[in-house]
C-alpha cells in the first residue's frame, strides 16, 4: 500500500502493486482531477467516515457485461407498465444526496462526504459523472450514478425509497447504452446486482478491459 503525495496526482500502477485486501493507495484528496484520474487507472475511494481515504482496486472485480444482463418477468412487467420513469443528470446532487443518506444494512457511516458530493458534481458538470434517476408519481424514489471512462461505466453507489427501483433504472440504462457501453463495473459483491447477472473477473482482466476501452488516454 503506497502513501500519496497530496500535492502530486499520482498513483502506483495497479497492473504492478499486489494487494491481498485491494488497497493500492492511502491518502491524497478527493479532488475531481485525481478522481477522474483515479478511475481511469481502475481506483476508487472507498473509507470510513474521519479516516484517511483509501484508494481500491479489489481482485476479483464484481463486474456486469451488458449481454449478460438477466431481466426477470416480475421486472420486465413493471417496465412494461412504465411504473417507473426515467431521466438522465436531471438532479445529480439530490442522487448523491439520497445514496449519501439511505438507510444500509450493516452499514454506520458512509464514505459519501460532502467533499465527494462536490468533486462529483463537478464531474458532472464536465460530462464525466452521471446520474440515472427513477421517478414515480413526481417524486425521487430511486437512482444511481457513477464515471464513464470510455466504453466502461463505473457505478459508484444506487438508492432504492420503494421497492425495484433502482433496480428499473439500472436495467433502463443498461438496455438503453448496450451498445455503447463493454463494461459496467459493479466494484465491489452485491446479491442484488448479482441477480442481474454481475460476476466475478479478475483484476488483471479488468484492467485490460478498462484499458482497451477507455478512448480518454
């Protein structure tokens, strides 16, 4: 694990730097040019609340190949019916908010500071970040967002207020940007993205994807 220089956006390769836990990096900031920079090498911040920010790239990686996407009956009648509605970087900040806020299991703090909250939204602006959100009856009720690096969207964080919202607005996105679009990638083990077909790559598998893919280097 490499301590950062903050005055210098830097990181040690992650093709090289083993790591049994996946912590590559500690420290630096959470500016939106070593963000982005970040993501592009295949890091993300993840930290408890106070302490110093640790930069992961985990091995294996939960990833989602968008053919592989698995869409139940039970959901392919709610998007039939159009329970839901979608729009794209229409409230990026209230998406951030809501993931920041939402109840977690098991879960005390959250890693989601209002400097991320900031860098983000400033990415955003860039057309870097970006936001799904889902709405029913007018109202905010569920969402994701996360960084584009090429042909790969890293999702970052999704909130649910009712039930299979996010998970709509997941599905909408992935049917909507298929063809666009080589990788999602999940980070980090979850059933409930797992049930849409997320799986387990390796490390090394997705560095390469992430690199052949990522028309901005």
């Amino acid at each position: 694990m490499i301590l950062l220089n903050p005055n210098e956006i830097s990181f040690p390769d992650p093709f090289l730097l083993k790591s049994e836990s996946g912590v590559m990096a500690v420290g630096g900031d959470l500016s939106p040019e070593r963000l982005h920079f970040a993501y592009q090498l295949g890091l993300f911040p993840w930290y408890n609340p106070g302490e110093e920010i640790l930069w992961w790239c985990p091995d294996p990686r939960f990833v989602l190949f968008p053919k592989d996407l698995k869409v139940s009956k039970s959901m392919r009648k709610i998007l039939r019916d159009e329970v839901f509605t979608f729009t794209e970087n229409h409230c990026f900040r209230d998406v951030m908010e809501e993931c920041q806020n939402i109840f977690r299991k098991d879960q005390d703090g959250t890693w989601i500071s209002e400097e991320l909250i900031d860098s983000f939204v400033n990415l955003n602006q860039k057309g870097i970040a970006k936001s799904i959100e889902v709405w029913q009856n007018e109202e905010l009720v569920g969402g994701f967002y996360g960084i584009q690096i090429g042909k790969v969207f890293c999702g970052e964080s999704m909130f649910a207020k009712v039930s299979n919202a996010s998970k709509a607005g997941f599905i909408y996105f992935i049917q909507k940007y298929q063809d666009s679009l080589e990788l999602i990638d999940c980070q980090i083990h979850s059933e409930h993205l797992e049930s849409l077909g997320a799986t387990m790559i390796s490390k090394l598998d997705y560095l390469k994807i992430l690199k052949n893919n990522n028309h901005e280097s």
